[in-house]
C-alpha cells in the first residue's frame, strides 16, 4: 500500500507539472499573438511590383540605418518568398540606393546576367540558363532581372545594378577565361600551371574522406595570380578591369579547392563570406549590398555544427564584422505547396509535390499563424523590449528545407531561437512554388 501511494504521489507530480508548463506556454504563446496583432508590420500582399507602403511608413530604426541586407529563404520553393524579397530589393534601390546584388549562386553566372541586365541582347530564357543553381530557374528570378534591366537602361553605367554571385560550388570553364587572357597578352604561365588550374576546375567534390589536395594545389594558384599581377604592372588603365576580372576568377577557383578538401556547409559559408565581403568593398561604391539566399546561410546564429573550428555561417561572420550595418531577414511560413526529390518504396527518386495543411506541432510557425495577418514583418529589437520577449527566446523548432526539397521521410524541423538568428522575421501564412515556366503571364 505504501508503494502505491509512492507511486500515485510521482504521477500526481508529473502530471501537474506537464499541465503547468503546457498552459504556461500556451499563455506564453497567445501573448505573443496579441504583441504581433498589435505592433508587427502588415506587408500588403506578395506582389513583387507592388509599394511596401505600410513598411515604409513604420521603418525599423536598424533596418533604416543598416547597408547590409541578408534575406533568407526557409526553402528554396517558396514564390512568395521569392516575389517578397524581389519587392523589398526594389524598396531598398529607391530609398537606400542599394545597386550590388550578390546571391547564393557561382561566379559563372556573373558574366552573362550583367550584360543582360545592362541592355545587352537575350531573353528571359537564354538568361536564366547562366544560374548554376537551379531553384533560381524561374519566372519569379527572372522577373527580378528584367526589372534591373529596365532600371539600368534609364541609367549610366557607374548608377546601374550589377549582380554578383558568392557561391563557390560551381567553377565550371572558369579555366578557360584564364587561359583565354594568358594567351592574349603572352603573360609568361607554364602550361604546367595552367594544366593545375584545368585540374582545379574539373575535381569533384567527394564529401567523405580527408586529404591534402587543396594544401598543395592552392600556392600553385597563387603562384599564377602573381605572375598575372606582375604582368599587369606595365598595362594601360583601360585593361585593368580585365585583368582584374581574371584575378577574381583565380579566388573563385582557390575557395572552390579549399571546399574540395574542406566540404562542410560552414567552410562554404566562410568562402562565401570572403566573397561578400570582397564585393562589398570593392564593387560597392556606398558601401552597401543586399545579399539572396537561404535562412541557413543569412542569419546571425553564432553556434553550429562545426563551431569548435570557430568556422560559421556567412551571416554570423558579416554580423561580427559590420556590426548594426547587417540585418539579416530570416523567412518562416505555416502551410502550402512544396516539392521534394525522395522516393516511396520501389520508386526511383523523383520531384514529387507535398502539402503541408498545417503547421508541425511545437515549431515557432504553429503560433505564428494565429496572426490576424497573411504576411507581416517583427523587427526582433522591437520584440525583444516587449512583453513576448520569451515566446522569440525560447528554443523552437523552425521548418529547414535544402536543396533536396522536402522530404516527409525525414527530419525538416530543427531546434532555433529567433531571438538569435534574426534581426527581422517574415511570416507569410500560406507559400506555393515558384513558376517554371519562364514565359508564363
């Protein structure tokens, strides 16, 4: 009898423990609703050539006072997400003249889309076909790059917009525009070298295993670059553009053979915030930039999987060097359409379309969507200083899709704090996928 009541005693304390912490959070997160009700920024719609009107008249003091603009993605398939950021790039051009937009692509793609965007002969399909990523082969993108070119025709060149990737995963015929000026102007590099470049460009990435390859390849790159700088010395200006462009491209290579040798996701951050960093400073003439990609890569969150290494993701190392000048955008949704590369039992794996009707138990989304709102802006410092303060502390899960689309057979949910990541949050209430076909009306 006595180890009955024992027991009886430990179930009763469990219990009213679990009942106190669900009705303390669910308190928690219906006060976080009434904050967002009453002070987040209404954006009025997902049209990307529509006036962020309401923003505008209730602009975030950091917002306003930064140069760097990171804004995310919480997939790579959201249209709304898409024709969002597209709308707040436009924004940022008019009122902050923003004119350097970098994204999550390569450094091939680069080329192309510039001289598109600055009034030089293509369509929407010939130029979408320079992304190496293929999530930006799109309707939504491409309506984002016509628009540019639209701008930069009523421009001179030095008041146009110029487009600039940060990615290093793809260095495809890079080794060709080296061994194209190495041959016009006779500079003197050994076909042996040139044959290290060739080799650079075409190794793959194997993500198991360590090596030394990188170690040994990268001060034969740099030895290259210096031949080209030294060359360069005796030029006119007028070709020092070229061979600058020549010289980047060398970088490019370099950080893709580090990426071979060092193939986490947060050693590409780091490459990719080299780049950034680079663009910034040298193509940017204010100083300041809006940067495409995804949540993973934007946000300012300072741990991580390979934190022991002191290596980050981009937003967190553009957090610690610009300090107040990076506001990073983080994107959350609650339900749609998404698609994913898996396959079902006895199924190849293949694109399939999945409907998320709702939002996952205990993430972030599932009391964000109580909002009266479809789509609204929380600027988190403002958060932060109000009464729902622990509702963005608190550890929650968020929604990640990657580049293999959603998968139901796997974990998409993972463990964040808003309060840490974002300076400030997009929620849109419903996403669908973005539009393939480019001609579309």
């Amino acid at each position: 009898m006595r180890f009955k009541n024992k027991h009886y005693a430990y179930e009763n304390f469990y219990f009213s423990h679990y009942f106190f912490f669900f009705f303390h959070t669910y308190a928690q997160n219906q006060k976080a609703v009434k904050w967002i009700d009453e002070n987040a920024i209404k954006i009025e719609d997902a049209n990307a050539d529509t006036n962020l009107t309401i923003f505008n008249n209730n602009l975030p003091q950091k917002f306003a006072h930064s140069k760097i603009f990171g804004f995310g993605e919480a997939t790579h398939q959201g249209k709304e997400f898409f024709d969002i950021k597209a709308k707040f790039f436009k924004y940022l051009v008019e009122t902050q003249d923003i004119k350097v937009f970098i994204i999550e692509d390569s450094y091939t793609s680069e080329a192309g889309i510039n001289e598109w965007i600055s009034g030089g002969k293509g369509n929407v399909e010939t130029i979408a076909n320079n992304f190496s990523i293929g999530f930006w082969y799109c309707k939504e993108v491409v309506n984002l790059l016509e628009w540019m070119r639209n701008y930069n025709l009523k421009k001179t060149k030095d008041e146009q917009i110029r487009f600039y990737g940060m990615d290093i995963q793809v260095v495809k015929n890079i080794n060709l525009e080296i061994r194209n000026l190495v041959k016009k102007y006779t500079i003197p590099v050994s076909e042996e070298l040139l044959l290290v470049v060739d080799n650079c460009v075409e190794k793959e990435v194997k993500y198991t295993g360590k090596s030394d390859w990188a170690d040994i390849q990268i001060p034969k790159l740099k030895k290259i670059e210096n031949i080209i700088l030294d060359f360069s010395k005796s030029l006119k200006k007028e070709n020092i553009d070229e061979f600058n462009s020549v010289i980047r491209a060398l970088n490019y290579i370099s950080k893709y053979t580090y990426y071979v040798q060092n193939h986490y996701s947060q050693d590409r951050d780091l490459k990719m915030y080299e780049n950034v960093k680079w663009i910034v400073e040298n193509k940017s003439k204010n100083g300041k930039a809006f940067i495409w990609a995804h949540n993973e890569h934007i946000n300012n969150f300072k741990a991580g999987n390979y934190n022991t290494r002191k290596i980050y993701n981009l937003g967190r190392y553009l957090k610690e060097y610009y300090k107040n000048d990076y506001y990073s955008v983080g994107f959350d949704f609650g339900t749609g359409t998404q698609a994913g590369y898996f396959s079902n039992k006895d199924e190849k794996p293949s694109w399939k379309k999945v409907e998320l009707k709702e939002p996952f138990a205990k993430t972030y989304a599932k009391t964000l969507i109580e909002a009266k709102d479809e789509i609204y802006f929380i600027d988190m410092s403002k958060a932060l200083d109000g009464n729902s303060s622990d509702f963005f502390k608190r550890e929650t899960k968020q929604i990640v899709i990657g580049g293999g689309g959603f998968n139901p057979k796997e974990n998409n949910l993972h463990q964040k704090k808003f309060s840490e990541m974002y300076d400030g949050l997009i929620f849109v209430k419903n996403i669908t996928l973005p539009t393939n076909n480019l001609i579309a009306k």
